[in-house]
C-alpha cells in the first residue's frame, strides 16, 4: 500500500500495518512521518524500540536474532531499520524472509532517503510493501509551500497573511525544517494568537544567529578558513543545528557552481570573438566578465 504522507495519520488511526517503507530527501516530513508512527506503536503498547543503521560491515545477524528473539518475552517491539540508499546487498534476503514470516508481536519500521528505481523494484521492497505500507516524502514544490506554511502557522496558534507566508517561503528556500524553526520563533517572540505580516516575519528572522549564518558562508566564498572555523564555533555554541548549516552551504556551493559555468560560457564567448568566429568588443567582453565574477 503506498500512501501520501499527508494521510499517514488517517491511516494510522485505522491501525498499524506490520511494516513501513518511510523514505525520501525532505528531512522535516520524514522525520514527522516516523514520529507518527512511533506514537501510534507507543499507544499500541509496543513497549520496546530497537534502532539498526545498516552501514558498512552491518551484521544482518543482528536483526535475525532480535526476530527469534521476540518470543522469548512478553513485550512489542518496534524495529527501526535505518537503511540510508537501500542499496542492502545480501540484506535483501533477509528482509524477503522477514516479509514471508512476519514476527508476531513486532513492527518493522525502514526509513531510507529517496530510494532509486532499482530499490523500488527490488524484492524486499516489493514484498515489504505488499505486507506494509510505503510513504515516499517529497519537497514541497515552491507554489504550494505559502499553502503549507500556512497550515504550520495555524497550528502553532498564529495567523498570517498572504505576503508574510509568501515572504517566508522565499526566505527558507524550501527548507522546511528552517521554517519551522522560524515558526516556533515567532511564536515565543510575538505570542500565540498574532497575526504576522511581512515586517514581523523579516523581523523575527533577522537575528544574530542567522545574521552569522550568512556570515559562515560569506566567509567560504572568501576562503578564509580561519573566519570560517571561529563563525563555525560560535554557531555551535548557540547551539544551532548542524543540518540548517549543511543546507545553507550546500545551496552556496550550488550557486558557486551556476556562477562558475556562466563564467565559463562567457569565457568561451570571448574565445570565439578573439577567434573571429563572433563579432564583438574583446576588452569590453572582458570587463563584463570581470564585473560579474
């Protein structure tokens, strides 16, 4: 069965499958998906909850033993199978016989990032799915993210119009766990029950912390490894999270890369002119390359 990961929840209401496919690139979503599942197990009375990463050198007799071992006592237990790209080698035949022998009393959880095709159509997959349920998390696409911010912004009893939520989409650039830092900042700035507008939203967001998380990848840009190094530090100080830094330098290194191949096109552009195969002002190709590096 797969399912949306918006309808996880009714779903879950409905009662638990034996196994879940939790999988995708968007870690807010896929981080929620699997809290949700982990309250419903608690709930169930599934009173035990084991954590495997398959990583190099995994033993899969681990998990063989934790299966076997499940009659031995009185308790549930949830299994989290943490499987990073699902490329499992020879765990895939021991993920076939756990979903031809599901063990009683247990919930198997794998949560992977965004599988390829040639996971989707393996066999354990196949199989696991068929016995369970698989949710795909996906980003949310740029026109729709207002809408869902907006639905966050309501649940965390705030309210907002249209410029401030369109404001703050253009400002997380699709992060979503960025904008619900942002959100639960708002709320312990402005009170439960504000209404925010793009002032407020500008506001919040331009404090010290960010203010140096900027600075962090101006520094790369400089390639001041010593700046870099001290701003890195006292961002971990404050205590902000590794994975809004990560998704901040990687979008600098993505727009270093577009800038570099639209230098190198221009580069090439003024090649052709100084070869004659294009009619043009050399020296003053030359300074636009200059003013836009």
């Amino acid at each position: 069965m797969k399912i949306p990961v918006e309808r996880l929840a009714e779903q879950l209401s409905g009662g638990l499958k034996p196994a879940y496919l939790i999988s995708g690139d968007e870690p807010l979503q896929l981080q929620e998906a699997v809290a949700q599942i982990r309250s419903h197990a608690a709930a169930a009375q599934f009173s035990e909850r084991k954590v495997f990463y398959v990583e190099r050198g995994f033993k899969w007799d681990e998990l063989e033993m934790e299966q076997h071992s499940l009659s031995l006592f009185a308790e549930k237990k949830l299994i989290e199978l943490r499987v990073g790209s699902g490329k499992i080698g020879a765990g895939s035949n021991h993920l076939l016989a756990w979903a031809e022998r599901p063990p009683e009393d247990c919930l198997l959880v794998i949560i992977g990032d965004r599988f390829d095709r040639s996971v989707l159509q393996s066999g354990w997959y196949k199989a696991l799915a068929q016995l369970g349920a698989t949710v795909e998390v996906k980003p949310v696409d740029s026109r729709a993210l207002p809408q869902w911010l907006g639905g966050r912004v309501t649940a965390a009893g705030l309210s907002a119009d249209l410029d401030a939520l369109e404001t703050l989409a253009e400002l997380v650039e699709g992060n979503l766990l960025a904008a619900m830092q942002e959100i639960e900042k708002m709320v312990l700035l402005y009170g439960e029950g504000a209404r925010l507008d793009r002032q407020k939203v500008l506001a919040a967001v331009a404090d010290s912390a960010r203010y140096d998380l900027f600075d962090l990848t101006h520094a790369l840009q400089q390639r001041d490894a010593a700046h870099y190094l001290r701003i890195l530090a006292g961002l971990r100080e404050e205590g902000v999270e590794a994975t809004l830094i990560l998704w901040l330098l990687a979008r600098e290194i993505r727009q270093m890369q577009r800038r570099r191949s639209s230098w190198l096109r221009r580069a090439a552009e003024i090649d052709r002119t100084l070869k004659g195969v294009d009619q043009g002002d050399v020296w003053a190709q030359l300074e636009d390359l200059g003013r836009v590096m």
